[in-house]
C-alpha cells in the first residue's frame, strides 16, 4: 500500500539546485529592499527611520519565500496595508501611487506566487479574498487618493495565483504518476516472479512425478520380485508404495491449481541439453547466427539442472534475438568441476537497427535467477566492453540447498 500524498509536493531537489530557490528569495530581498526605503522617503517624503522600519517590515520577509512563504503573508500582508495607511497622511503628489506602491506590489505577486508554488487551494483562495478586501477598503476609505493599484493587484494576483497553482498540480501529478510507474513496475516484476515460480513448479513435477512413479512400482513389486521376504518387509514395502501413491496424488492435484484451465500443452515431455541443439537450429533460421559447443562425455545430468540449463539457454538466445537482432552468439556448455557451466554470449548488433523491443523489463533475467537459485548454482549477466552481452550461470550437479530467500536484485 503506498503512502497518501499529501497536498504539499514532499520532493526537494538534490545538490546544487535546491539551494536555488534561496538565492532566489535572497537576489529579490536585496532587490526590492533598497527600492522600498528610497521610494517611501523620497516619493511620499516619509522619515528615514519610519521609512527603513517599514521597508524592512515589507521586504525582508520575502527571506522566507522559499520555505515558509505563509508565515511572510501573514508579515508582509499587514504592513503594506500599514503602509498605505502611512502614506495616506502624507501630502497627495502628482506621481503617487496609492494604495499599493510599485515596489511592495512587486514584491506581494511574487509572494502570491511563492505561496501558489506550495500551499493548497483553500488558502489561495483565502489569501485572495483577502486581499481584494483590503484594496477594495482602502479605495472606498479614500477614492480620491486611489490611482488604480487597488485593481491591479488582485487582478495580477489572481493570474499569478492561477499560473502557480497550475505548475503545482502538474508536479504533483507527474509525481504521482511517476508512483505509480514505480508500484506498477514493482507489481509486474512481482506477477512474473511468481508465474516463473509456478512454471519451475509444473516442470519439477513432471521431472520428481517419473522418480515418485518408479518407487511406487518397485514398492509394489518387490514382494512377487522377492519371494522369500519376511513379513514384516512385506508390510513395509505396503507402506512405502501407499506413501508415494498418495504423494503422488497430492502432487497431481497441486498440478491441477497450478496449470489452470487450457494448459494442456504443459503435458508435454520437458526438455534437457539433448534438445539443445534443436533450439539452437530453430534460432539460427529465424535470423540469429548463433552457435552451440557442447562438450562430449557430460555424463548423466540431474534433471532439475537438465531442464534449467534449457530453459536459461532458451530465454538469453530470445534475449538476443529481441534486443540485439543479428548479433553473433555462441552458446557453450561444459562441466565445470562439480557443476554444469552454461555461457551464452553474444556480440553487438550487425547493423545499427532498433531493436525488436526496446523497453526491456528485465523479467527473462528474473526467471533465470530463480531456476539458478533453485538449483543452488550461481548466475552472472551483464553488458561487454564491446556492446554485446553475457550470461553465465553455474549449475551444481550433485543436490545442493537453494538460498532461502532471493537476493534483492532478484527480485
């Protein structure tokens, strides 16, 4: 389950550009700072104490645009309507501009703008309101005075107010769709996890079923094969033969669940390293030149590693074939100690095409770790100096324990 997300967009920037947003707040502080306290003294012949104190009190908050830019609303607001009140007992000029001077009305679109980029919809509609309240107050105190920046401002504010809360729906949108890639991708990768697992879990029960079958018939058997058995050897062999048929029972019934209606094609005998050169064949003739080395005397093979070096071998030559269209790919299989050794490696494309698919998922890799991990072998893959790409994976001969958990990158 994912994390609600909430109205303010959690994500900062990394590095350098999140120390953007101050420089920016800081660069508009020392702007409009000096500007206000020249315009105050000398425009509307204020003191210059007065003057300072108000400038300070309506530019210096915009320090805190980029991460607190309600607490300045609730700074900035009132003093520029002090501000105005300040102006008003002032002697009326030629050039005045009341109620909003321009150097204080900059500075408030470019808080509306801060406060649009992060709060949610309510309080820029509260914001607004009041500040048309305050304009339309102020005009009606003294409209002589009024010269048409009581207007402009909650006109341009409300384009702002508009344009920030767009930016900001669209970065959370993208940020939440961005999530939900992420859980989607994760589920997919999940979904084809466990279906391979259910695959692996069919073959396995056609490869032990076979086993399970011979002690059953043996079982059964050895009393007509043996007829100078005791008793109680007899009852023994009764019993071993009534496990495996009921084992065997309860692996067919498993099956059922497993394959579902439809799959009646999973019947079919599995393959081993005996087909391998069969696969090999069929992929060169639909396009790939690829090539099989398999070394003479390999000997008898369990079957669990029998099949999983035809299925690895047979999802790295689709691999190739769907991402690395006409690359030369030589398949090697050899014993290796204590092991089956299986190496698929392929060079780069022959030509410079695009590939048949070209947003791999990674999921054939994730089947191949789960058949190597069930093995208790080892799986290695990645990318060649050259652009071409290796598979090589380890495969025990002897039972060994499979991990009890996939790595991480398993998965």
């Amino acid at each position: 389950m994912t994390e609600p997300i909430p109205e303010r967009p959690p994500g900062r920037a990394t590095g350098p550009a999140r120390y953007l947003p101050f420089a920016a707040a800081v660069a508009l502080t020392v702007l409009i700072l000096p500007v206000t306290l020249v315009n105050l003294r000398d425009q509307y012949g204020m003191s210059g104490g007065g003057a300072a104190a108000l400038a300070v009190v309506q530019a210096g908050p915009l320090l805190m645009l980029a991460h607190r830019p309600l607490r300045a609303w609730w700074i900035v607001f009132p003093a520029d309507v002090v501000g105005a009140l300040a102006i008003l007992v002032r002697p009326a000029h030629a050039y005045d501009v009341w109620p909003w001077p321009p150097a204080p009305l900059i500075a408030y679109l470019f808080l509306l703008l801060a406060l649009a980029l992060r709060e949610p919809r309510r309080t820029l509609v509260g914001v607004w309101l009041a500040t048309g309240a305050a304009s339309l107050a102020l005009h009606l105190v003294r409209p002589d005075r009024s010269t048409g920046s009581g207007l402009i401002l909650p006109v341009c504010g409300a384009v702002v107010l508009v344009i920030g809360a767009a930016v900001r729906e669209r970065r959370v949108a993208q940020r939440r769709l961005a999530e939900q890639e992420t859980v989607s991708e994760a589920e997919r990768a999940r979904r084809t996890l466990l279906e391979e697992r259910a695959r692996i879990a069919r073959e396995l029960h056609d490869v032990v079923a076979h086993h399970m079958s011979v002690i059953t018939v043996q079982a059964d058997s050895a009393p007509y094969r043996l007829p100078d058995l005791p008793e109680a050897a007899r009852e023994e062999f009764g019993t071993i033969a009534a496990s495996a048929r009921e084992s065997l029972a309860e692996m067919r019934r498993l099956l059922v669940v497993l394959r579902g209606d439809g799959a009646e094609g999973e019947r079919a005998p599995q393959p081993g390293i005996d087909r391998l050169q069969q696969l090999v064949e069929s992929t060169v003739r639909a396009g790939l030149p690829a090539e099989l080395s398999l070394a003479a005397g390999l000997g008898a093979v369990p079957p669990a590693v029998d099949l999983s070096a035809y299925r690895i071998v047979q999802e790295a030559l689709a691999n190739v074939v769907r991402h690395a269209p006409g690359a030369r790919t030589r398949v090697t299989v050899a014993q290796d100690g204590g092991g089956l050794a299986v190496r698929i490696v392929n060079g780069p494309p022959a030509e410079r095409v695009s590939p048949l698919e070209s947003a791999g998922t990674g999921h054939g890799l994730v089947g191949m770790r789960e058949r190597v991990r069930l093995t208790g072998g080892t799986l290695e893959t990645g990318p060649l100096p050259d652009g071409g790409f290796r598979v090589a994976a380890w495969l025990p001969l002897s039972p060994s324990a499979p991990a009890d958990t996939p790595a991480p990158e398993d998965v």
